[in-house]
C-alpha cells in the first residue's frame, strides 16, 4: 500500500493532508500520486495551486523531454484537477479559485490534445453535456467537460439553457449513448426530468444513459426522475460516464 511519503511534492502532500479528510478517499489519492514521477507531481501542484504558466512550461519541457502524452495528462493534470474537484465539492475552494485551476488544466490540455489528434487514439466513449432548460450556469458543467476530455471521452458541449428537443437532436446527430445534464437552480431542477420524459415520447429512452449533477440535485432526486448515474463533482462525473458506456457497450453486444 502506498504512503504519503512516497510522494515527493511537499505542496501535494500538504494539501493531501490538510482538505482530504476520508480515509478511503485519501489512500486513492495517494495511489495515485505514488505512482507519479516527481516531474508529473510537480505539474499536479500547478494545477492545484491555479499557477497556468507554471503548468504551460512544465507540461511543454514533459512532452520535449520524452514523457508520453497519456501520462502527463494523467498523471499531472487529471491527478492534479482530482484534489481540486475534491477541494471545491468540500466547500475549501469557491468559484474564483476553480475557474484559475481550470485555466492552468486548459493551458496544459493545449499541449496534449494536438499530439492525441495526430495520434489518432479512438475516444473512451462520446457524451452529450448541457445545461438544463431555463438555467444559464455552467461553471460545474465545463469544469465537468474539462475532466470528461482529459479522460479521453469525446464531448458535445450544448451550452445553456438547453431544452429537450436540444438534446434529443444532439443525440441523434452525433450517437452518442450518454447524455449528462446540469442544473444550479431548484427551480430548473425539473427540467431533467421533462427531458427523460421527452426521450421517452420520442422512443429513445433505451438509447440512452443519463447522468444528473449541479449543486441542488441530490442522488434520491436522481433516482426519482429516473436518471442513470448521479455524481456531485466533475471527478464522480467522469467515472459514472466510464461506468454508463460500459454498461451501454455490455448492451450493445448481447445477441
């Protein structure tokens, strides 16, 4: 089992000790610095810390120096933006401070998604993400797309103020089995369940698995308005995508 000594960023680990207060949640992050090469940790604090220009020049001497594009993505910047999501789920970190993470993630994804498209990597899976009908907020909807993309998922961003017909011509254009909705407002709340229901009139609720998020919406709200997966920040959005395209992949090739 790996310790907090194994990582050698003093700034990773403080911060792993000060705002990580789950036992369980603490050992997986921990794992998964461990595994990370002080270079990639390094990048990791940048993204923690805000410091864009910081994660610009550490994530371009990575890549010219020879470490692959996969694993400064995954072990610098998504390893990095994992105690962000934490930080600000947990109420130590507020809009301002995410949107200065956020930008440091954007600065190295800038470097790293060329050489993804050069490489031709088939994306993990493809999702539709918008904001519900009559909600203008995208704060935790970008944050989520950030880390859906960082994550190798393909991601169809339909802004806000997104109705159902919106969606339901989204996933007929682009096919995709996940469609992931937001909301910030209780009052717009029940526009994801209106959207459900409209992917039922159209006969297309088997096609598709739904994921729910936003500061207001609870998992027994998710559940209630018959939703696939719920997640309350952009880290559990990422992995209820992984576990909805496995369970569309499993469905897709049954006889």
């Amino acid at each position: 089992m790996a310790k907090i000594t194994d990582i050698t960023n003093q700034f990773v680990r403080d911060q792993i000790e000060q705002f990580i207060d789950s036992e369980v949640e603490q050992q997986h992050i921990i794992q998964l610095y461990a595994q990370a090469t002080p270079d990639m940790q390094d990048i990791a604090a940048g993204i923690i810390d805000g410091q864009h220009k910081t994660v610009d020049c550490l994530t371009r001497a990575a890549l010219d120096g020879g470490t692959a594009a996969l694993d400064v993505m995954d072990n610098g910047l998504i390893a990095g933006m994992a105690i962000v999501g934490i930080k600000f789920r947990d109420n130590f970190i507020f809009v301002p401070e995410v949107l200065a993470c956020a930008r440091a993630m954007k600065a190295g994804m800038a470097h790293i998604e060329p050489i993804l498209s050069e490489s031709g990597i088939e994306p993990v899976g493809k999702v539709i993400m918008g904001t519900v009908r009559g909600d203008l907020h995208d704060i935790g909807k970008n944050l989520c797309i950030m880390m859906l993309r960082g994550s190798g998922f393909a991601v169809v961003d339909l802004g806000v103020d997104t109705s159902p017909n919106d969606f339901i011509a989204a996933v007929e254009e682009y096919q995709a089995p996940v469609v992931g909705m937001s909301a910030l407002l209780t009052t717009t709340m029940p526009n994801m369940g209106k959207t459900i229901e409209a992917f039922i009139d159209a006969d297309m609720r088997d096609d598709v698995h739904f994921m729910v998020g936003g500061a207001p919406v609870t998992r027994d709200f998710a559940d209630e308005m018959g939703a696939d997966g719920y997640g309350d920040s952009a880290i559990e959005c990422v992995e209820v995508a992984k576990q909805l395209i496995g369970v569309k992949t499993e469905r897709r090739t049954e006889p």
